[in-house]
C-alpha cells in the first residue's frame, strides 16, 4: 500500500491531524519516570495502577500522571497479561531481548485484536492458514523476517537464515506463556502452531512499531499507529517527516490531506473520494490515549504524488542503509535517492575516503573501510563504555588526520586530514569529540575548580567542543543543500551547534580575559536583539500557507546563512586554537574548498586569525553567531515540527539563556 496526497501541500504543513496509536508502551527505562498512558513526565507522587491488587508484586507496575490515566490504561494493562509477561521476563530473561517493550506492545495488540468480528478472529488458526499478510490493515511481514527467502510448502516450516527467526520465535513463546497464564492455561512450547498468532503480531510490531521520541530526542517508548501512518513507504529522499505530541491533549480532528492508492494494472489510482479510505479495520480503533503522531510536509508535495518518510538514518551512505532496512524490514530500498546511477553527491561525499573525492565515485577498499571502522567503533568505546574521554578524543582525532595509518607525517602546520571530512564516519566522530571534551571540561572544573592551570583547560576543552558541534552543523548542512529530505538532522546539529557556542560564550572563564560586566550586560542584549545584516530576530517561520511559502522559507534561510557564513571565519581560528585537527580546516561551514584537485593543498594555515579569547570583539562575534545558529536551526525546526513552544526548542533554549543571563 502507499498514500498519497489529496491536493497540492506546500512545505511544513500538516498532512494528518494527530493520530492516537492502536497501542503504546514505554520502554523498560522509562517506566519510573513517565506516564505509562500518555507518556508525559511523571509528577512527584504518580498515581498507581488502577486496580485493587496487584498479582505480580515482582514485576514493575505502571505508573500514572493522572487517575484519568490510570483510569484509562489500567483495563488493558490487566487483560493483556502484561503482568504475567513482566515476570517471565524478570524469572527467566529471555537470550535474545534485552528491552520487553516490543514484546509488551505486542501483547497489548493480541489483546486488540481479540475484538475484531468473529470471522476474522485469528486464535484457532487452521493448518492451511499458516500467513496472514495483514492484520487489522497491518502487514505482519512474517513469512520475510521469520522464514526468509528460502521456504518449503510448509508455511509454519521455516528455514532459519539469521538469528532473526530465533528472536521472533523465542519472543512468540513468551507472548504466548503470558497470555495462556493470564487465561489460566498452559501452552506447549513444542508446537510451533501454539503460538503462530503470537508471532504474527510479534512481527507485526517489529514492522509497523516506531519509537516515540520527546522534543529532546529521548527514546521514550514504541508504538503502532493504524494504516492512515504506518501505509506510509519509506524513500531515502523523502518529502514528509513526523513528530509526537505526548500528554493529555484534545483530539483535534481535520481531514486528512492523504489516501491510499490501489494497483491497477501496474499503475496507481487514487481512491475516489467518498471510499472506504482504510479497509480491512475490522473493529479495531485507535486508543482515546496515548502519543499522538503528525506527519508534516519538509518538501512541496503535488496532488497524487506519494507521501513518503524515512525508515532510517538518512546521513548513512547507501550500503548501510540498505543493510538496515533490510535487517529490520526485508526489503531493499529501491527509490530515486538509492538507484542514482552515478550515486549522488550526498553519497559519494558519506564513503569517499579522501578530502577531494566527494564528486566522483569511490572506490575505497573494503578491508580499509572495515579498519577504520573497527578502530572508530573502538575510540568511540574508551567514552562510552569505559568513560576515558581523554584516549577517546586522541584517538578519533588521529584517526582524522592520519587515517588508518595513525602516524603523523612529522609536519607541525596544519594538514589535509587523510579522512573526507564529510565521510560518516567523520560526521560521527565530530558528535563524539563535541561531547567528550565538554565532559572532561565538566570533569576538570568538579575536581579542580580553584587550580588555574585546570581551569584554562576546561576553557580550552569547552572551546574545542563549540568547535566540533559548529564543524558538524557546518557539514551536515552542506549536505543537506544538495539533499533536502536531511532538513531535520541539519536542524538539531544548527541548535546543538548554537548552545554549544553560548554556552562557551557565557562561560564564567571568559573573567580572565573580559570585564564581566560589561560582558554580561551585552550577553543579556544581543540574544533578542535584531541582527543589522539580515534584519531577522523572531522571524523564524515563513507565513505564507500557498505557493510562495518555499519562496519565502529559501529568502528567511539565506538571510540568516549569510549571516553565518560572514560571521564564521571571524571566529574559527579562534575556536580552531592549538587543535591540529581543527587548524586544518579551512572553514567549517563552506566546504568549496574541497572541490578542488587532490594532489594541490588546500588547507591553509589559519596564521593571523587564529588567536586566543583575548579580546571582546571575538567574544561578541561568538555570541552572535551562537544566537544565529540557533535561529537558523529554529527555522528548519519549523518547517519538519511546527514553530510552537511545545515543538520548537528554540524558545526554551533562548529561555535559559535569558535567565542565566
């Protein structure tokens, strides 16, 4: 199935109102801090379970914002057998899940669907019925993810093909133990056909489930929603993206501006308007609670044409993102973005090895790119998994400069990094340094706040991280000027990039060099204050609603780039300071120079515009360009989530910056 638009849709428009899913659940991690119905923060006293026992005193009980929520999901909670399922996971963790979410959601859906018409009630399937495609309009996938491509005649004898189909099926035992228990029965686990529904809906889940994020970008749980969502293909270009809205909240309704189309004779037609837009439903309704999801336009999308979202992370090149959706889905992406023949330049420039590389075809080698992975995945490891934020930023920044080698070339100017600045690998390493410095920073200023030789290197180090989260909102968005579907992550890194600089502007060390005073009282100032070269301060979403919005959104977008991209070099030898890899990038946020021959240099020394914080002029240019970096990231925010308080995290962010102020 597929949707498509019902009329012409300019960029950043809704085309849903918000969509109650058929059922939610929280992640394990997030059952103690939010609301297990609508997935809002919990208050200090949460109300409990609406129920007179509890039957499982070992197992987590949910936890409620409200006694209207408590109210609302209790029933489900019981009749499910969630409980039970929560203390075969606790009693006996299962090999091959570490999270129960997906497996808790599934059970609420087996529960669901016990109220489709009897006639289509899937609990005694016969031996013949051994695939159902879709249930309640949702394709189960299951003859892909648990039999694969090779399968007998036998339906339920599948031939295992990765670790998958032993996932599922284990998985399938549990919902079905849980279940039985709940109903005081038991299930043979020896009869796969005890427990094929089970495993449908486990499937079912693991194709259609997405995670619901808060505005931060948390994972706070899984969800299905019905086929006016999750009929939505997946495009590696695509022109939709969506947002959640989590807590209570009144159900707006307003036509959708989307419907399925049918196949006819290989071409697709529209459903003619007064059809049964979503059949196949049976009973099965959306729940009156829960996170709702908004799908927005991030491009204009023309009457009839597809709407489209992404499955997976867009700034991956194309061979891992095809890995991905197959291992999740079974299927191999086959949209424009994927089938380029030459690939397009966002893809040459995410595997090209070397710096001059982005607009031909790579030809890396495969052992050289599965190196350098290996020796990223380690660096990346001494922070993450064994808090030595030290070895990691040594490492990943040699890994730059001298790639797989990891030897300098005995040079003490600035030099052409071995790896592609704008290689993923690249893209990822920058998020890691900007979070390890600041840490380590935070971690010198804890233990040797009145140590000044301490204090200037968590200064230094708060520097570098404002560096590296400029540098990689500076290549995500030259990436996303050749693909706009990456609108959304270029969004967060400009935020990100803009607290970052802030935050180092309104650093209490800029004392040593500036008179804090008068630093504070212009900190205050700029923030709101109308930039003279774009003439923008709040104007951060185009107004009109017809053809000329794209206009208008390119005009506020350049204006506001402009500003950066003038404001940018006053500053980067600045941050750049004393950091070898960083000194030999020429300009974080206009990569032309790396359209040029390989065999020419073309990263020159910084020289006179690297210097120390020592003067107020460069601490103003910081601040100014942190101010807008978050507008420019606010601007594409509105355009993928609207520009409310509640969904842009502009206005929040400019909040704590005024206080602190």
């Amino acid at each position: 199935m597929e949707l498509r638009a019902t009329e012409d849709i300019a960029i950043g428009q809704n085309l849903t109102s918000p969509l109650r899913p058929l059922a939610a659940v929280l992640r394990d991690s997030a059952l103690t801090s939010y609301c297990s119905a609508c997935f809002s923060a919990l208050p200090s006293h949460p109300f409990p379970l609406h129920s007179p026992t509890n039957p499982h005193h070992d197992s987590p009980t949910p936890l409620y914002c409200s006694p209207g929520c408590s109210s609302a999901d209790s029933p489900l909670h019981l009749s499910s057998g969630e409980a039970h399922l929560f203390s075969l996971f606790l009693r006996s963790p299962p090999s091959t899940w570490i999270d129960s979410s997906d497996l808790r959601l599934s059970l609420r859906l087996v529960s669901i669907f016990q109220k489709l018409p009897q006639k289509s009630n899937l609990f005694h399937l016969e031996e013949n019925d051994a695939v159902l495609e879709r249930i309640a309009g949702l394709m189960t996938n299951r003859e892909r993810l648990v039999c694969g491509p090779n399968r007998n005649n036998e339906g339920e004898n599948c031939v295992n093909y990765d670790n998958s189909s032993e996932r599922i099926r284990e998985g399938a035992m549990l919902l079905a133990k849980a279940r039985k228990a709940c109903l005081g029965e038991s299930v043979n686990v020896h009869e796969p056909k005890s427990f094929m529904f089970e495993e449908m809906a486990l499937c079912l889940v693991l194709t259609n489930a997405v995670e619901v994020q808060d505005e931060s970008g948390y994972n706070l749980g899984v969800a299905v929603y019905g086929p006016a969502f999750s009929w939505i293909n997946h495009s590696c270009s695509p022109n939709a993206c969506y947002r959640f809205s989590v807590g209570p909240q009144d159900d707006e309704r307003s036509p959708l501006r989307t419907v399925p189309a049918v196949k006819n004779g290989g071409a697709c037609d529209l459903m003619v308007e007064g059809d049964l837009q979503y059949p196949c439903l049976g009973d099965v309704e959306e729940n009156g609670y829960g996170p709702s999801v908004i799908v927005r336009s991030i491009k204009d999308v023309r009457k009839g044409e597809e709407v489209t979202i992404a499955y997976t992370d867009l700034l991956q090149p194309k061979d891992m993102r095809r890995a991905e959706l197959w291992s999740k889905y079974r299927f191999s992406c086959s949209c424009k973005r994927c089938n380029s023949v030459p690939p397009t330049y966002v893809d040459n420039a995410l595997q090209a090895l070397s710096a001059g590389n982005c607009s031909t075809i790579p030809e890396p080698s495969d052992t050289r790119i599965e190196r350098l992975m290996q020796s990223f995945n380690e660096a990346i490891a001494d922070y993450l998994s064994f808090d030595d934020p030290i070895s990691c930023c040594k490492k990943l920044e040699n890994l730059l400069l001298y790639g797989d080698s990891l030897q300098p070339n005995g040079s003490k100017s600035p030099q052409k990094p071995k790896l592609n600045p704008l290689h993923h690998l690249s893209l990822n390493a920058y998020t890691t340094l900007a979070s390890a410095y600041k840490v380590h920073a935070n971690d010198l200023m804890a233990l040797h706040y009145d140590v000044e030789r301490h204090n200037r290197g968590a200064f230094n180090m708060y520097k570098t991280s404002a560096a590296y989260s400029l540098l990689l909102a500076g290549g995500a968005h030259h990436l996303y000027a050749f693909e706009p579907a990456l609108i959304a992550t270029a969004s967060n890194f400009w935020i990100n990039a803009g607290e970052s600089i802030l935050n180092f502007a309104r650093n209490s060390l800029w004392d040593t060099f500036l008179n804090s005073e008068s630093a504070i009282l212009d900190f205050s100032s700029v923030l709101t204050k109308k930039c003279n070269t774009c003439s923008l301060a709040d104007i951060l979403e185009p107004k009109s609603v017809g053809p000329d919005r794209n206009k208008e959104f390119e005009d506020i977008k350049g204006r506001l780039y402009n500003c950066i991209a003038d404001i940018t070099p006053k500053v980067w030898g600045t941050l750049a300071y004393k950091n070898s890899f960083l000194k030999g990038i020429k300009n974080p946020v206009n990569f032309s120079w790396l359209e040029v021959r390989e065999n020419r240099t073309v990263l020159e020394n910084l020289g006179s515009e690297a210097e120390e914080c020592n003067n107020e002029h460069v601490w103003m240019n910081l601040v100014l360009l942190g101010v807008h970096c978050l507008r420019f990231g606010a601007l594409l925010s509105s355009i993928c989530y609207g520009l409310s308080a509640e969904t842009n995290p502009y206005y929040e962010t400019l909040a704590i910056f005024k206080e602190s102020a």
